[in-house]
C-alpha cells in the first residue's frame, strides 16, 4: 500500500483487488477517483469507467498509463482488460459507505449511519444498494456525488466479516405483547429480519425484562393497587430514605431483575402480569421487618370525625387529604400519618370546590375561617358553617343530625 503513492482506501482497494485478479480495473477506478473529470462528471461511476475506458484524448491515455503502472507496482495476479465492477471493488475501500435505499425515492441509509441523497432523477437512485466513494454535505442528508450500485449478494460475500447477526426485543405496544426478530446487521443497516416465534418460559421473561429497559416502566400493567403503593413508597423515601426502598423510575429500571423478574410467570403478554404481581413485587423491595408498617406510616385512608374512610393521595412528597371541610368539625389537632409526617390538607366545599390547603389545622379554626365562614354561608346555606369549628360536631350532611 505505500508503494502505491494513493490514498489510503484507494491502496487497500486496488492491493486487496490483487490478490483477486482485479488489480488493473481497481487500478483505474483508483485513478479515475484521483483525477477530477476523468470519465466525465456522471455519479455513476461505472458510467465514469466505461468512458474512462473509451476515452482517446491524450490526457485519458495517460492516465490508463498511470493505472497500469499502478497494477504493476501491486503485483498480485493480473487479469484481462476485461470489465469489472465498480460497486465490489469499492467494498475495500468504503465499506462504512454501503448505502441502502429507505423511504423515498433517491434517499439512503449508510452503514456508517449517516444519510445520504441523489436527485431522483439519477439512475442510481433507482437502486437498493449502493457503495459510496463521494459524500459531500450534512451528515443527515449529504450529497451523494460519486457511487456504484451493487446487489446484497455481493456486499453479503465481500463484507461477510462486518455483519453482525443478533437477537432483537421488540415491544407490540397495539397488541401488549413482547415478540423476537433476528436481524442481520451491516453497520446501521438491516439486511434481513425474520420472526422467531413467541418467547415462552425463561426466554418470554428476560424478552419482558428486554422490552420494559427499552421502552420504560410506562409499559407495564400498573393497575390502581400498584401504583398508589408506589407512590406511598415514594413518600415514606422522601420522608425517611433508606431503607424504605427508591421507587423512581431510574432505580427501579436499575433493579428489574429484583423486584419484577421473581414474579413473572413465562407469559411473552405484559398483560398477563397482574395487578397482584405488580404490588407484591414492589412490596418485595422493602425490607421485611418494615412491611407491616407501611400501613401505618402511609396508610391509604383517613378515618374522618364522621367515621368516613377518605382515601390519602401521596404526590410530590405529600400526603394530601382532600375532604369536605365539615367532615373535620371538632378536630382540635392536625392530622398526621406515621405519627409525625402532617397531612396537606385541601379543605373542600358542600360541592366538592377547594376552598383552603393548608398544614396547621388548628391555625385555619382561628385565622382564616371566619372569612371562609362569611362566605360560605351565603353560598351554602343549608349547611353548617360555625363559628367555633374545633368545638363543633363533625357533619357529612346538609343539616347535622339532632341528638
């Protein structure tokens, strides 16, 4: 390759075509790369040779000169002036710059993964492969200024070694199920893709596991149950830290093979997953000695004066009670959960309308109340609006029940 005076791709192609009997047509490709407007201007370069090759002018028999002296240095077995190719010799030159046809007409996928683009009105654009020796322009869309075609025979045979064969995860997101394709490879390139059949077993879980790392834990089947118990997880992190358990999406992403792979059951359809499943693997995450007290330190409900059950929403690091403020009647102390955390209280209307939130219980009785107070009680009349909440009887209806 040093002895050849080219540039570097150019010496690997026409040494490369030595070895194969090709030495004097890749010797002219290399020289017709080298030289500008030999063979004409056409992008395709096999075009370009057979001018090259037909071409009487005196600067064209030099350059055939140039070529041969070129094989000669090369060595290798000589072969006939016969034709050869572009697009196989240029393999040992740019094998990164194999494109694929994609999409619209004249647009490609190089290997190296960049785009690439002719006029549609080329010939070439016509092709399904090509191998590029000029690229010019954005990495996204760049001009393609010089190439040949060639069939995925040739580019299989001549770049045997760079394509890779793998196993792919794919997540049907219309069907919720996890199917395998197995892929060849060259590059950023697909060749060929076939469908294996639907994982089961070992295979269907670690496709499972495969598909939620790729597309997120939004694809999983929360369910009502297993996402309240997440976000109280949550809270009690925010609250305390370790060890009750990080539930973000990060960390449980990093942890699958701990809390979701144990409950899986062989089934390549995430619905099977249960919602069950979901909760207990989430619960498996928090150490033993501590599941009994989740329910204590981020219960579900609150159990109102009036002996309701409102449900607890847990967000942002919050505990939230949204209740009818007269469902509070006679509570002198601020709720809590886990015996110290203070629920944020959104104090609502007969209609359900928010009307204060708030932390201190006990400071709303004796500040802002009596302005809720005017103006609820012209709003609502047939309820109870007192002047003395905190002595008062707590109520779920229009009008308290008489004793």
């Amino acid at each position: 390759m040093r002895k050849l005076s080219l540039p570097v791709r150019l010496a690997h192609m026409v040494a490369t075509a030595a070895e194969r009997g090709q030495v004097k047509a890749a010797a002219r490709l290399a020289v017709l790369l080298t030289e500008r407007g030999l063979g004409g201007t056409s992008v395709d370069l096999d075009e370009r040779l057979a001018r090259f090759g037909a071409d009487g002018s005196e600067r064209a028999r030099r350059a055939r000169a140039l070529a041969d002296l070129l094989a000669q240095t090369a060595g290798g077995r000589q072969e006939d002036d016969k034709f050869c190719a572009a697009g196989p010799l240029l393999l040992a030159a740019w094998p990164d710059r194999v494109a694929r046809a994609r999409g619209e007409h004249g647009r490609f996928l190089l290997a190296n993964g960049r785009g690439g683009s002719l006029d549609p009105g080329e010939r070439l654009a016509g092709e399904t492969f090509l191998v590029v020796a000029d690229l010019q322009g954005q990495a996204r869309n760049a001009r393609i200024a010089a190439a040949a075609a060639i069939d995925e025979e040739e580019v299989a045979a001549g770049l045997a070694d760079r394509i890779e064969e793998q196993v792919q995860t794919l997540f049907d997101k219309g069907r919720g199920i996890v199917r395998q394709v197995r892929t060849r490879c060259l590059g950023a390139i697909v060749l060929s893709e076939q469908a294996l059949p639907t994982p089961k077993g070992e295979a269907a879980d670690r496709a499972i596991l495969d598909a939620v790392r790729i597309h997120g834990l939004d694809v999983l089947p929360w369910g009502k149950e297993a996402e309240r118990l997440r976000a109280r997880l949550a809270f009690l992190h925010a609250m305390q830290g370790l060890p009750w358990p990080d539930v973000a999406d990060e960390a449980l992403l990093d942890r699958l093979e701990d809390w979701l792979s144990p409950f899986l059951t062989g089934e390549s359809a995430l619905l099977a997953i249960s919602v069950r499943q979901m909760a207990d693997g989430l619960m498996s995450l928090v150490p033993y000695d501590l599941q009994r007290q989740v329910d204590y330190a981020a219960p579900t409900h609150f159990e109102a004066p009036t002996g309701s059950m409102v449900p607890i929403r847990y967000e942002n690091g919050e505990a939230v009670l949204a209740i009818r403020v007269q469902e509070l009647f006679g509570l002198r102390d601020h709720p809590m959960v886990g015996g110290s955390v203070p629920l944020t209280l959104e104090l609502l209307s007969p209609a359900l309308r928010p009307i204060q939130r708030t932390r201190d219980l006990p400071g709303f009785w004796q500040g802002s109340w009596a302005d809720v107070r005017s103006e609820m009680r012209g709003r609502y009349p047939k309820h109870s609006w007192p002047e003395h909440p905190a002595s008062a009887q707590p109520t779920s209806r229009a009008r308290p029940r008489r004793k």
